[in-house]
C-alpha cells in the first residue's frame, strides 16, 4: 500500500480527513471533509484557501450536515481526554449524551435544556443497591458542574464550525441554579481523633494529613514523593491543585511522623497507594487511589459523624487554625485561595475578632484622653 504524504493544514480523525486554514478574520478554522480519501481534502483545502486570499469567507458546509449532540460528545472527548479534571467532565458528557444523545444540534432548544435542569434539581434518585433508600435530587453545584461542560461543548462546536451563531447563543442563554456555598462543617479536636480511630488502616494516614495540611482530596490521593521534602519539612504542590498554581505546605510533626512511617514502594510513585492489582499481579493505575468515598463513609458511621464528607476536612483545618489565633492572611496562603474573600468564611471563629475591633475605638479614645491631660 502506498504511503500517504502528510500535507501542513490536513489531518485525519478516526478515518476521515479534517483540514485546517487561516479565516479572513485571522482565526484559525476546522472543518472536516466528511471524506477518507486525502485527494478530497487536497482540493477542498486548496479551495478553502483561495477563497482566503481573494478575502472571501469561505463557505463551509459543516453547519448543513445535521451533527447529533452524540457526535459533538465523541469530539469533545478527544480534546479533554489529558486535560486535569477529564474524568469528571467524561461523566457529565455521558450524563448529557443520555439526555440530548440524538438531538441535532441545531434542534436543540433552551426549554430543552431547562426542562433537563429542572428534572435534575427536583426528580428523587434510584436507590444505589436494591432495597436500599432512595436518594435525594442532585444539588445546584451538581447540575450546574454539568451544564458548564455543556456550555462549553457548544463553545467548541461553534469553534469546530458545527453549529450556527444562533443555536449557540440560544445555549449559552441557560442560566446556573442558585448555590448554596454557606455551609461550613468541620470538628473538633476529639471528633477528629474518634475519626482517625475509626479509619481503616490505608485510611489514617489519608484523614491524618488532609487534617493537618487543609489539602484537597484530589491533591492528597495524587501526592507522589518527588513531591515531598520531609528533611526541609514541605510538600510542593503545582500541577495538581485546583488551580494549577504552585503550592507550598508546611508539614508539622504528626504529618512527618506519618509521612515517615510509610513504606515507599518502587512500583508506584505514589505516597497513598492502592493495593488492588489486576489479573497479571501489577498495581492498577501505578497505584493511585481515584477515590475513598466508600471507606471514608464508613469511617464516619463508626465514628458517628452525620453530613460529614472528606472536604470538611479541609474546613475543619481552616477552622481550627482559626479558632487557635492563627490570622485569616496566613489560612488563606495555606489554603491556597485565590483571594482573601473565600478564607473570610472562616473569620467569625476566630476568639478575639470582634472584641479587638471594638478595642481599636476604646484604645483610640484613651490615648485622646490621655494628651488631652498633659495639655
């Protein structure tokens, strides 16, 4: 079979040919032939071009070939498939599949999409084992983690030419459901040792650190050692936190003590690792844990911990800080927030915050008085 010669400005998905081009407008454009033969593309590609120089807009014929939401999911996939949060947004894109899967695009309607949201905030969940309760509708950040992807699946539709100005503006009309972020639970110094007693032997050590470090669960399971200086007494974040930003965390004794204890492995690079192996006897997935909702919920139950989940964790860090003096500046910075407002949550706990502020007018008064004597 004769080889085929790669020509700049065409690619292939799957089987069929894609080419790309610089717009008129100086955007850079895709468009797919809907053909496997690499001629096709040549002259639709050199067409395309021709029209560019003559400052023409070329008139592509995506728009007209009716895609499916289904066919918008396949690629989008493939662009999300090595970013950070993609096995979050594999989900929500299933979700939706399910829902809009052999709805045309350009069919779809904003009281379609509405309709869905509703559905969601207000529709009881199956039981997750036969016999078991049925679970409560989704909360508003659920529903509105999916229709952000679903916003932007349709940013990349009309990017990728295969949908009109008009189907996405009437998308991008669907508006977030109200949240609820005031909730603020987190436990004691004894309710954080009942805990720790009740964990599972792969999970103390997990509970231990997100307790006295405030990371993330995400950024705990994905901790690995080249990442851990325990002789300078730090843990480097930077590509795994929310963010993506640089974090560095001061490790105390009871984390370096922990951390110490933990025999690391040559098979995983991974500081928490999962036991479980596949058929051939290696670690599945280098040995990363992907999440331990299930032991962690158990622990609560022995512990008796209701409504607690593992990013309490994070505020019952945040909270003790701060109830033991420790100024909101330097909670923050430990944190990671991206700004001081998100840690002033925490603010009320502090002991002495509010008489110090009425404190600033009684001193003030004094020191008044005072010159006013001398004089």
């Amino acid at each position: 079979m004769p080889k085929i010669r790669k020509t700049k400005g065409i690619y292939r998905r799957g089987r069929v040919y894609w080419v790309t081009y610089m717009g008129v407008d100086g955007k850079q454009k895709f468009e797919s032939t809907g053909s496997t033969l690499k001629a096709d593309a040549d002259l639709i590609l050199a067409q395309r071009r021709l029209d560019v120089d003559q400052g023409k807009a070329p008139i592509s014929n995506r728009r007209d070939r009716n895609f499916t939401f289904s066919d918008l999911a396949d690629e989008y996939k493939k662009v999300i498939v090595n970013q950070k949060s993609s096995r979050s947004k594999l989900i929500n894109i299933e979700q939706l599949r399910a829902e809009f899967g052999s709805i045309k695009l350009g069919n779809l309607t904003l009281s379609a999409v509405e309709a869905w949201q509703a559905r969601r905030l207000s529709e009881e969940r199956p039981a997750t084992k036969e016999g078991g309760e049925i679970r409560q509708p989704v909360k508003p950040a659920t529903v509105n983690r999916t229709l952000a992807c679903l916003k932007h699946m349709f940013t990349k539709a009309l990017d990728w030419e295969m949908i009109s100005d008009d189907s996405f503006k009437r998308i991008k009309k669907s508006r977030m459901a109200p949240e609820n972020n005031r909730r603020l639970r987190y436990l004691s110094f004894e309710e954080c040792e009942t805990l720790l007693a009740c964990c599972d032997k792969h999970l103390r050590p997990i509970v231990t650190v997100a307790i006295h470090t405030g990371c993330r669960k995400g950024e705990l399971l994905g901790l690995t050692w080249d990442r851990v200086d325990l002789k300078n007494g730090l843990i480097l974040l930077d590509s795994n936190t929310k963010s993506g930003k640089r974090r560095e965390i001061p490790i105390n004794k009871t984390v370096h003590t922990t951390l110490k204890a933990i025999v690391r492995r040559l098979d995983s690079p991974f500081v928490f690792v999962n036991p479980a192996t596949d058929e051939k006897g290696k670690l599945r997935n280098d040995g990363r844990y992907f999440d331990v909702k299930k032991s962690f919920a158990t622990a609560c139950r022995k512990a008796k911990l209701q409504d607690f989940h593992f990013h309490d964790l994070r505020h019952t860090f945040a909270s003790l800080l701060v109830m033991n003096g420790v100024d909101i500046t330097s909670v923050s910075k430990l944190l990671g927030h991206a700004t001081l407002t998100m840690t002033l949550r925490y603010a009320h706990l502090s002991p002495n915050h509010l008489q110090s502020a009425v404190d600033v007018l009684s001193n003030h008064a004094s020191a008044h008085e005072k010159t006013k004597g001398h004089a």
